[in-house]
C-alpha cells in the first residue's frame, strides 16, 4: 500500500528536476535571459561533457556481474515484439511505411532512462531499481540507439538512391562518401559509369550548405537524375519523356544577417537539353529573414509554395511532386489529381530496383561508425562497461583524484539535462506543433502501448512483483530526447517528436504516478 512518506519520497526527487526544467522555461521566455545562441552553448554543453560524465559515473559504479537478466531480456523482447509488428504492417500493409516504422518505434520503445529513470525510480522503489535502470542505459545507449540510427540512415539511403537514380539504381556497384560526410541525411551524389558499365557513386554535403547555414536553417535539397550519370558528370540518357528542356536558375542571395539563400531552378521548354532537376531552399526561423524576404518583395505565397505549386509541407513530407511544365495553363488540374500522382509516386518509389544489399549496407554501416565515434556518450558508455567489468572482477577502485574529476562532472548532469530540456521547450514556437489529435496519438504510444507490451513480456517470461512494476513503470517515463534529435536530424516527423518531449515531460509525473499507485493496490 502507498503511504503519504511514499509520495513525499517521488516528489523530493523530481521537483528538483522539473524547477530547473521550468526555471530554464521561464528564463527565455518570460524573462529573455538567454539568446538563442547561448542556449545552443548551453546544450552543447549538456550533451559533450554533462550527459556522458554522469553515464560514466553510473556505469563504474554498477556490477554488471549482478546484471537483472530476467528484466533486461523483458526490456529486449518487448523492442523486438513491437519492431517486428511494425515491420509486419509496413510489409502487408498498404498505409505501413518506413518512416512510420521508425516514428512509432522511437515513441514506444525508447523512455527518458537516464535523466528520469534513475532518480524517479530510485524514489519509488529504493536502491536496486536504481542499479536496474543503469542496466536498461547499458543497452539502450550501446544497442537500441544504434539500431534506432541505422533505421534512419537506411531511409536516407533509400532516398538518396531513388531521387539520384530512379531507373538504374540496379547497376551502382559501390559507394564512396567523402571523409566530412557522417550522415546522408544532407548529401548528394556523383556518378561515374566504368567500362563494364557498372555505376560508382562518391557522397558529398550538399553544396548549399554553408557553416552558418547549417546552424542556422533548415535545407531541403533535392536532387532528381533522369539516366545515369550525374548533373556534374553530364552523363544522361532516357529522360522519361523530359527531352527537349533547358534548366534556367534564378537565385537570390542575402549574407547571413539579412536572411537566407533562395533558389530555385525551373525549366524552358524546346531547348534540346535533358539533364538534372534540382531544387534547394533555404528556410529560416528568424524574425530578422522575414523581415528581409517582405524588404525584397517575396511575398508569404513565396516562402510556402514553389514554382510548381508544391507546398513545403509536401515537400518536406513525401519529396519533389512530379514535374511540371512552368507556367502551364492546366495547373488547377495539377491541384485536383495531387492526391492521386502522390500515390501514384509513392507505389513507384516502393518498386524501384535496389542496388545489392551488400553495397547498400556497407554504405550505411560506414555512415553509423562515423556517427558513433563523434559521439562522446560512444566512448563513455564502452569505457565505463569495460572499466566496470575490470574492476568488479579484479577487485580495483578508481583512483580517488580521478574520482573526483568524475564526480564533480557528473553531478552537474542531472540538474542541466534538465535545464537544457526547459531551453529547448522555450524555444519551440508552440508546445503542440504537430496538432492535438496527433499529439494525443504520440502520447497514447509513449505512455499506453510501450508499459503494456512490456507488462506482456514481463508477465511472459515469469517476472512478478516489484521487478514487475519497476519494468512497467520505466516503460512509461517520458520520450528520450535523442528521438527528437535524429527526427530533426534526418527532417522526418520531428514535430511529433518535440510534441512527445515537450508534452511528455509535463505529463510523466502523474502519470509514472498513477502507474505507481495502481501497481502497488
């Protein structure tokens, strides 16, 4: 039965949390203490030195020689359950896709571990939960992540390869990515044709990009190839019925305080040439390039539509629309059979030909290796297992002046995790960004789906009693904000994201709290 002390217990461990979570809030945007700018030191911070120092500290301090094996493989069956029934649907289903695979994964299987786990379940239900949670970081940082990483790289694959090579992607025999590149969420791509015809692809950032840029702005770049080659290599072939046009471009660009790069490239007909589509938009956040493209005559149409009449939601969410012809008469019937050349699009996409899956897969593992060690949490977490597996075994201690650089680091973990959420809260435009009928779906997926598949597996694999309700109970701790990251990373479904972070935060403790009170009847 839960006692009033009980109560007094969770909330002494995570009002402190939730009063630096709001004091951040407030600090940007009531009291416009910090830019947008020192919020970004603030979170580079947060994520290179705090977060992985107080992964360290709790990995050496943990025996992974007394490991819970019974919840870890609960927490392993209850991701691969719900992994494989989405893959199902996206497979057999005609509504499944990748995107919402990854999407709806991330919101059910990956729980704020660290940052809320720990000490809310500590307060719960003592020590040893506290210990299990570190267990559940152990592989959600080394395991779960990855594979949420390499979801997202394969996407992006598949993108690169279907807009850059519709029709001969069959024939690429190898890929080569520049040294710069760690992800292709943001690439392009040259081909070189051999003798044998076989195709070779070298990966570049996209030349839109600059450093303040990228800081900055959000870039869609897209690139369509019509036949082999590239728009660099000049190599082309059958253009589907595309002969007989000419790129022209028109561009206008403003330096970094004014605003951003637009441009767009549209065609003229009876040219006689056949080459490459490309479309790159900048778009910026600040007041500062609003105000610049009203100064320069770009009306607010401009900025959400594109020569031919695509919105930028469309854009971002299923790609360039086909093409068509610049200042056609017939465009009111484009916008009546949108929905259905979409579709149409979309099944085409789905049938296009792969390269091998040899080539595709080392392209994509080379892509999460180079993630992986520009991470600092990479090395902790390997370090740490590695120094706690030596140490528990051998009987050693660390140090006690590397202890203390440890500790002093550490401590300043949990407090600014929190901070820094309550940054990124109050830099968001809106708290729902992604519609309350969505938001609400999101959250049904956090907080009911995921703790109920790992009641299942729990129950499944004969957990009972407290390590059963410490199972359910972490399951349904708020979304883990690397999701958010790699959504808005990889431009897919991020609104959903920062809506489940945002919201999710707020709601976790009465809700991780009625969990606690039913569980413990």
């Amino acid at each position: 039965m839960i006692t009033g002390k009980d109560f007094y217990l969770v909330l002494s461990a995570v009002v402190p949390l939730y009063s630096a979570m709001t004091l951040a809030y407030a600090s940007v945007r009531w009291w416009k203490i910090f830019t947008p700018e020192q919020c970004a030191g603030v979170n580079r911070f947060v994520a290179i030195i705090a977060v992985p120092f107080l992964t360290f500290k709790l990995m050496i301090h943990n025996n992974p020689y007394e490991m819970n094996l019974k919840l870890i493989l609960a927490d392993t069956l209850q991701k691969i359950v719900i992994f494989v029934v989405l893959v199902a649907w996206k497979t057999l289903s005609k509504k499944g896709s990748l995107e919402w695979t990854i999407t709806l994964n991330s919101l059910s299987t990956l729980p704020n571990t660290l940052v809320m786990g720990v000490p809310l379940l500590k307060a719960m239900y003592g020590d040893f939960s506290a210990s299990l949670m570190v267990q559940i970081v152990v592989f959600q940082g080394i395991l779960w992540n990855t594979l949420l990483l390499v979801m997202f790289e394969y996407r992006a694959a598949k993108i690169l390869i279907n807009e850059n090579f519709p029709d001969t992607a069959g024939s690429i025999a190898s890929f080569k990515a520049d040294a710069d590149v760690v992800s292709l969420a943001d690439t392009q791509a040259e081909a070189e044709i051999d003798t044998s015809g076989k195709i070779h692809v070298k990966v570049r950032r996209s030349s839109s990009l600059s450093t303040s840029a990228a800081a900055n702005s959000t870039v869609l770049s897209f690139r369509k190839i019509h036949g082999m080659g590239s728009a660099k290599s000049g190599a082309s072939n059958s253009t589907n019925g595309l002969s007989g046009v000419e790129i022209y471009s028109t561009r206008s660009s403003f330096d970094n305080n004014q605003g951003a790069d637009f441009g767009q490239e549209f065609i003229k007909p009876g040219s006689g040439r056949s080459d490459a589509i490309q479309l790159h938009m900048s778009v910026w956040n600040s007041s500062s390039a609003a105000s610049s493209y009203n100064n320069r005559s770009f009306s607010s149409t401009d900025l959400h539509r594109n020569t031919f009449g695509a919105s930028l939601d469309d854009i971002t969410r299923k790609g360039p629309p086909s093409l068509r012809a610049y200042g056609s008469k017939n465009n009111a019937r484009f916008s009546e059979h949108e929905k259905e050349e979409d579709e149409e699009e979309e099944e085409e996409i789905k049938k296009l030909e792969m390269p091998p899956a040899s080539v595709v897969t080392k392209l994509i593992l080379t892509m999460v290796c180079r993630k992986l060690v520009r991470n600092p949490n990479t090395y902790c977490s390997v370090i740490g297992l590695v120094w706690s597996l030596i140490a528990f075994r051998a009987k050693i201690e660390m140090p006690i002046i590397i202890e203390g650089i440890i500790t002093i680091l550490a401590n300043t973990g949990l407090g600014m995790a929190m901070f820094s959420l309550g940054l990124f809260m109050a830099l968001q435009p809106k708290i729902i960004s992604c519609g309350k009928a969505m938001a609400a779906i999101s959250l049904a997926v956090r907080f009911l789906v995921g703790p109920g598949v790992m009641a299942a597996t729990s129950a499944a694999i004969g957990i009972r009693g407290i390590l059963l309700q410490v199972s359910i109970v972490q399951a349904a701790l708020p979304q883990a904000i690397i999701s958010f990251v790699f959504a808005k990373e990889y431009n897919l479904h991020a609104e959903i994201m920062s809506t489940s972070v945002i919201v999710g935060m707020v709601v976790a403790l009465p809700v991780t709290i009625i969990y606690y009170v039913l569980l413990g009847l």
